[in-house]
C-alpha cells in the first residue's frame, strides 16, 4: 500500500437529489474549473443537424464551487455537478468515460487530480449489474482453462508505430544520404562523420508477429 503525500482531498458533500457531483483538484487558477466542466461534458460536441436539435445549456456541467488547497496558494479544489440526463442509464463506463475520460489529457491545464465522486442513488439504483458473468463469457468464447486475454487498438499507438517503422525503414535505405543532409547544418555531426568515415545500417527486420500463438485448452 503506498502511502499518499501532500494535503488530503476534501470529500465532496453529500448524495443530492439530481447532479452527480465530483471533486477535483487543479493546478490553475479558477478558469480551470469551468474548462474542466466542459470539456468532461459538452465541450468537444460537434453540432449534427437533425429534425431535433439538442440544448446543450441543459447538459453543460456547471462549476458551483472553488476553494484554494491548504498550504497551497497554485493549486485548487474545483466542485463539478453534471445533470443526469447527461449519461446513458444503467451505465457505468458512460458516466466514467464522461468524468475521467479525455479531460486528463486536457494540455491547457497544468495539473488535475480526481479527489472524489458521488452518485446520486436515482442514478445508483437503475443498474442491475452485468448481463452475464464470467462463465457465459467463456462459453461464448469457448475458452476454459486459462485466463480471457484481449487488447484494445490505439489508433494513436498505431499511428506512432507505422511512423516510427517508416523512418527506420528511410534510414535503412537512405541513412548515408539523411546524416549526410544532416551534417550540412550541424557541424559536430560533420565532424563525426569526416572522423567515422562510411557508416553502415545493419538492422534486422522487425515487421513480424512477437507472440507466438497458445493452444485451447479443452
């Protein structure tokens, strides 16, 4: 158990009869509260026309409540409400996705720390748990016997493999003629280069499979 550093974070208050509430922690000045509200909730909408336009004032979460940190004069507690109608019922990826999705990957902020969440028991109470267990999920997949693997494609893991195999394949052919590009406006390099001499690019082929596949057990 590792042991937690620095002021506590305040709990949020309690159950309410709508919003679901959280209690964040950020690094900004009070701005940030209200970025943080919209882009964990409407921000990064994009408008569809249809027959049946949507409010988007009515799903907004709303930044009711700032206080500075104690013993910190940067750093922030910022309370976050968001409308129930927000979030998908009987879910509970769909409010998690909402409330600590993207928005820790929001660069204009500093800093942000999740402190404490609360659900309205309206929202609690409308879950029935799972559709299946573990059990229906193996007979489906028809796998026993050893733990259920996946993975999951990030398009953005994807996109910096390709990129970082393009350029290793560039160097591969073309590596004398980059350096020596290269050495034309960094005059160390030059300077390796002239004392090196010819330099070669031995490298093996990695575009190949790096798992070896398992049988089923039966």
């Amino acid at each position: 158990m590792c042991e937690r550093r620095g002021p506590p974070v305040r709990a949020v208050p309690a159950f309410v009869e709508r919003p679901a509430i959280a209690a964040f922690r950020v690094g900004l000045p009070i701005e940030a509260a209200a970025a943080v509200a919209g882009e964990s909730s409407t921000a990064t909408w994009t408008v569809v026309w249809t027959d049946r336009l949507t409010a988007c004032d009515r799903y907004r979460a709303k930044a009711y409540k700032v206080e500075t940190v104690p013993g910190s004069s940067e750093q922030y507690f910022a309370w976050i409400a968001y409308d129930l109608e927000l979030f998908e019922p009987g879910s509970i990826a769909n409010p998690t996705a909402s409330i600590i999705g993207n928005v820790f990957g929001f660069k204009p902020l500093k800093a942000l720390r999740l402190g404490d969440m609360r659900l309205p028991i309206a929202h609690v109470k409308i879950f029935d748990g799972p559709p299946t267990g573990i059990v229906v999920e193996r007979e489906r997949l028809d796998k026993f016997g050893h733990p259920l693997l996946g993975a999951t494609a990030n398009r953005v893991a994807l996109e910096a493999m390709v990129l970082a195999r393009n350029e290793g394949r560039d160097i591969w052919h073309e590596g004398l003629g980059i350096l020596a590009q290269a050495a034309r406006f960094c005059s160390p390099l030059k300077a390796a280069l002239d004392t090196w001499g010819d330099i070669t690019f031995n490298y093996s082929n990695t575009d190949t499979p790096d798992y070896v596949p398992s049988t089923s057990v039966a």
